[in-house]
C-alpha cells in the first residue's frame, strides 16, 4: 500500500502513533494564551449563530401573518397599506440582521486570524529553539530539507486547528443542539423525519476519516521528502554541474513529486468520494422533510401550517449545515494533526546532550584536557575511538596526526562536548565536561572546522562572531593575524563586503583565513584547528603559523594536519589509527622510533619531492 520510497524514509518520518492526547499535550499550552480571542471569535460565532435563527421566523410570520392572509382574502386597499408596511417592516430586519452578522463575522475572522498568526508564531520560535538544544547527532541523521519543512509547512497546518476549527466546535455543536431543538418545538414527528438520515452521516464520516488520516500524513511526509531533495541540490548544484547528472537528478525530483502528487490524488479520490455522499446525506434530510410536510399539509385537518412548513424547510438546512462545518472542521484537524505529529516527533526528540541539574560554571580555564579512556562511536557496534587517553597540559600545542577516517576530528570533537564518550571522560581543568553548563565550556574554546563555513553578511560579521563586542581595529588584528586582511582590503567594500550563501564569493583558502581570524578574535583558552591551514598555499600557511604561533602562546591548542611540516613544532604529536592512539611524543622522538609517523613523514617527502 506504500508507494516506493516510502520505508527509506523512516529516518525522518517513525510510524506515526496517531494519538490525540499527545497533540494535546505538546500543542494545549500554545493554545492557552490565546483562550481570550477563542472566547471572543466563540461569542461572535454564537450571536451570529442567533441572528441566523431570525430569518425563518421572519419568513414564518411573514407567510402566515401578512402573505397568506392577503392571499385568502378579497383585495383592499388598507389591507394591501397595512400588509405593505409589516412587509417593509420585516425585510428591513432582515436586512439588519444581515448586517449585524456581517459585521460580527468581520469582528471575528480579525480576532481569530490574528490569534492564529501569533500561534504560529509562538510554535515556530518554540521549535526552533528546542532544535537549537538537539545535539549534533540529531541532524546528523536527519535531512535538513525535512527539518525546514517541519519548522514552515507543518506549524502552518497546525494553525487551523485555530482558523479551521477552533471556535467552530462549540458553536456548531451548539448551533446544532439549537436548530434540532427549535425543530422539536415546531413538529416532534417531522423532526425526527428530518433526523434520519443522521446515522448514515455519521457512519459516512467515520468512513473517510479512517481513511483520510494516513493520508495525510503522507502528504506532509513527502512535502518534506521535496524540500529535502530541493534543499540538497541546490546545495550540490555545482558537482550536479560538473558531473552532468541534470537530468538524473530531475528524475529523482519529478519522482519526488509524483509520489506527492500521488498521495494528493488518493486523497483527492477520497474527498471527491465523500464529500459528495456527505452533501447528499445531508441533502436527503431536506427531502424527506418536503415529503412528509407536504403530505402532512395535504391530509385533513393538517398539524402544521403552510409557514411552518416553509420554516422547517430552512431549519432542516440549518440543521444540517453545521454537521457539514463539523465534519469541515474535522478535515482541518485530521491535516493539522498531521502536521503537528511531525513536530511533536521534534519536541519529544530529548537533546541528549543537556546540562545535568546542578551543573557548574566552568570556572575561566587554565585549558588541561584530559581524556580518559574514552570510547566514542556514532553508530550502535561501529566503534569511531576505542580507549584514547591523552592529556594537554595547558599551554601546550598538541598535533593529531593519521589516516583519512582514522578518527581524529571526532576526537576534537568531544572536547566542546558535540557528543558525549560511550565510555570514559573528557576533562577540562579536571573537571568532567559533563558536570559544567554547556556555554560557559564553550565560552573557553575557539574552533576552526574542517569543512569552513560563513554566514551570509559581511567579513567584519563574519569575523566578528566569536564575540560580538570587538572592535573593527580588534576584528583587523585579528584579520591580520590570520594573513587575511591583504586580500579582504582588496575586497570591493573591505571590511564591510557582503559574502554570499556559504561565502561562495571567496576562495576556499580565503574562507579558512576568514575563519581562524575569527577563531584568534575569540580569544579562547583553547584553540581546536581542524585542518585550518589546508586550504591556503605553503607560503601562507609558513607565515599563518608563525603568527599562530604567537597566538598560540598560553593557549591549548589542538591541531589537525594531513600536513606533517605544519605539526613539527607541536608539543606531543599523537598518530592516530583506527580510534586509537599508536604513537605519541615530539617530532624527532617520533623520527627516530621509526613507526607510522616516520613512515608518513617519509611518504610526504616523497610526494613533495616528485611532486
Ligand atoms: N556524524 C557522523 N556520523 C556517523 N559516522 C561518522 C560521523 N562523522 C564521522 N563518522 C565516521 O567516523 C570515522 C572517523 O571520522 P573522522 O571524521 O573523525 O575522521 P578524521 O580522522 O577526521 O578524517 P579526515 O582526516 O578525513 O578528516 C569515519 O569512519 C567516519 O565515517
Ligand atoms: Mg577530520
């Protein structure tokens, strides 16, 4: 019954548990502040609900007091004047009436669509601040085209519960207790004539909504499966370029795409199905009415006038259209409930990476690092570390070395606490990174990733973002430092240059610049460069470390390069093979062992010599 494609996307997406009582619980407390507007857009509902009760009485009257009569009896001039002025009188409230409920619909869709807005609004902030708290491994195993269209799409279908349905239950529920009841009075027998069809409604209803649940769901699912795809090819566009593979990939859009079209079909048959068998059901109630009005009208001594019968006829349409609002009304919830599961699966997502109650402010570091056995793995049975120990005094500059895989940015990567060791500790200054809040660690590290990005805005912003309160000399020294400021005073506005989605305006070594120099500006007791210098050519990189190491001075400084010559200076230099540490020292110790590192120096040289 699943289209293919649909079991792959299970990382997004677990089984849905539909259940009614969780959307309650994660989307009641949003709907609190906005109990007020709920009130006031129900108030109106239910005057407006009234106001539409007048008519028919109206037309009632009118038939039986002022039409009928003058009908029955021989044309008179004061009957015609006195009958003339009942009707004006009676047009003209209805066209009061009208009004008034015009206006209080007015009053209302203002009310609730501003409430509705400021529900997205508190939703969306909401989530996006509980994924600000997720750990790495959260987006690690999700696509961000799917995280976006949960944060846009899926708050959006939440809010009809507000504009779709929010008011409307009470109100239709009341409408309808009302209308039966007004039809009761009127004719106890013709009202329950007019409730026959009610069963086969209900039963028509429970029919599509069993049905149309999952496929809306669905339907949300796969908008994020679209979103997902945009997301990444746009972000490759280049490799998708370089490697001709358009139409492949156009290909996998329009598959996309037709499975969401797919899904809209299925629930579009299902709506062309129901809806329709829905409107007739409803309809019926009327026919019936007509039926047995008039025969009812027709024998001897008829209980019911010919007003009432005319009045019935418009109450049984009453009656029936808040069942079509309330089923109406259901849709929306069954689309929002969708939506909200989607989000709901986000905020019951426990960051796993939190501060422990009574967690202490890292108190400004000395910058000791210290690993103790640590074991790390990403995946259940894929061990990435196995037993690293390791200890940076502070001051010191420690190298990584090793293969390609071999481990070595997630190992740096447990020091700012991305993940938390399988076994073992991470300590700084002595103390567990898990027992201090997690800003104020992070506050005492600056990091240069591997792979640099920048935010869109300019190269001061950009450089500025490890503490917003320096000043552009400070943001220059730092430039400076980094061998940056040659070319970004090159740069049509300097300082102030915009650089665009991911700084693609800028070479690759330039961006690494722009990085470390944010990473110097941030001033932090340990400094974490992973692969920092890769990118820019020897000669840059000879004068990066000579300023680095300056900066590096007092500092805790772990580094990562493919580059030997880059490491030779360090402090202790530990090789790493497949998550653990082979060999550890300085670089001449580590010479004249002859082991791995010696034979990666000598690989190097040969490269660069036949190079
Ligand atoms: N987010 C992740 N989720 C799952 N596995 C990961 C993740 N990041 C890395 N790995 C795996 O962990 C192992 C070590 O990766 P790591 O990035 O630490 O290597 P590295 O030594 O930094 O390599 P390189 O020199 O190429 O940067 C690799 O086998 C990699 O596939
Ligand atoms: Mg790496």
């Amino acid at each position: 019954m699943f289209g293919p494609g649909f079991f792959h996307r299970t990382g997004d997406s677990p089984a849905p548990r539909p259940s009614l009582r969780r959307l309650a619980r994660h989307f009641g407390p949003f709907f609190r502040p906005y109990r007020g507007a709920l009130a006031g857009g129900t108030l109106c509902v239910l005057i407006g609900l009234a106001l539409g009760k007048m008519p028919p009485l109206i037309t009632r009257f009118l038939v039986d007091r002022v039409l009928a009569p003058v009908a029955a009896a021989p044309w008179t001039e004061p009957l015609y004047r006195a009958s003339l002025r009942r009707l004006g009188i009676a047009v003209a409230a209805m066209l009061g009436v009208s009004l008034l409920a015009s206006w209080l619909m007015a009053v209302r869709t203002r009310v609730m669509r501003r409430a509705g807005a400021g529900l997205v609004l508190d939703i969306r902030l909401k989530v996006y601040a509980h994924l600000q708290k997720l750990s790495l491994r959260f987006y690690d195993a999700r696509r961000t085209g799917d995280i976006m269209s949960r944060i846009t799409g899926d708050v959006e279908a939440v809010e009809r519960l507000f504009t779709g349905f929010g008011d409307r239950v009470l109100t239709d529920t009341l409408n309808l207790a009302v209308t039966a009841g007004i039809l009761f009075a009127m004719n106890a027998k013709l009202a329950l004539v007019a409730l026959l069809p009610l069963p086969a409604l209900i039963a028509a209803i429970r029919w599509f909504s069993r049905r149309a649940r999952p496929l809306f769901r669905q339907v949300r699912d796969r908008m994020g499966g679209i979103h997902a795809k945009l997301q990444d090819n746009i972000s490759g566009i280049r490799v998708i370029r370089a490697f001709n593979t358009e139409e492949l990939e156009s290909e996998q859009f329009a598959r996309e795409n037709r499975e969401f079209y797919a899904t809209q079909m299925k629930e579009a048959d299902l709506s062309a199905r129901a809806f329709p068998m829905i409107r007739f059901i409803e309809g019926l109630g009327a026919i019936l009415v007509t039926a047995v009005g008039g025969w009812m009208l027709l024998r001897p001594d008829p209980e019911i006038s010919l007003g009432d019968l005319f009045a019935f006829s418009a109450f049984v349409l009453q009656l029936y259209q808040p069942i079509g609002m309330l089923f109406h009304a259901y849709t929306h919830v069954l689309q929002a409930a969708a939506g909200g599961e989607r989000i709901a699966e986000f905020l019951e997502e426990a960051p796993d990476i939190a501060d422990r109650p009574g967690a202490i402010e890292l108190p400004p570091a000395r910058g000791e690092v210290v690993f103790e056995d640590v074991s790390f793995q990403y995946q259940d049975g894929i061990p990435v570390l196995d037993r690293v120990n390791l200890r940076a005094r502070p001051g010191e500059i420690v190298a990584l070395v090793g293969h390609s895989g071999a481990g070595k940015s997630t190992l740096i990567n447990l020091i700012p606490r991305f993940y938390d060791p399988t076994a073992g500790r991470v300590l700084v200054d002595g103390h567990d990174v898990r027992d201090v809040r997690q800003d104020s660690l992070r506050r005492q590290i600056a990091i240069v990733l591997q792979d640099t990005f920048l935010f869109n805005g300019t190269v001061l912003e950009n450089i500025r973002y490890g503490r917003r309160d320096a000043t552009r000399e400070e943001v220059a020294a730092a430039a400076r430092a980094a061998f940056a400021d040659e070319f970004i005073e090159q740069l049509p506005k300097g300082y102030d240059t915009e650089i665009g989605e991911r700084g693609v305006k800028l070479s690759g070594g330039q961006k690494q610049r722009i990085a470390i120099a944010r990473a110097l500006l941030a001033d932090r007791r340990i400094l974490i460069l992973d692969e920092a210098t890769s990118m820019v050519d020897s000669r840059a990189e000879t004068m990066i470390q000579q300023a680095l190491a300056a900066l590096m001075r007092g500092r805790t400084t772990f580094v990562i390069a493919h580059r030997l010559s880059t490491v030779r200076h360090a402090d202790q230099i530990l090789v790493i093979e497949g998550g653990r540490i082979v060999e550890r020292g300085r670089h001449d110790e580590l010479l004249a062992r002859n082991g791995a590192y010696a034979a990666m120096c000598r690989e190097q040289f040969r490269d660069t010599i036949s190079a």
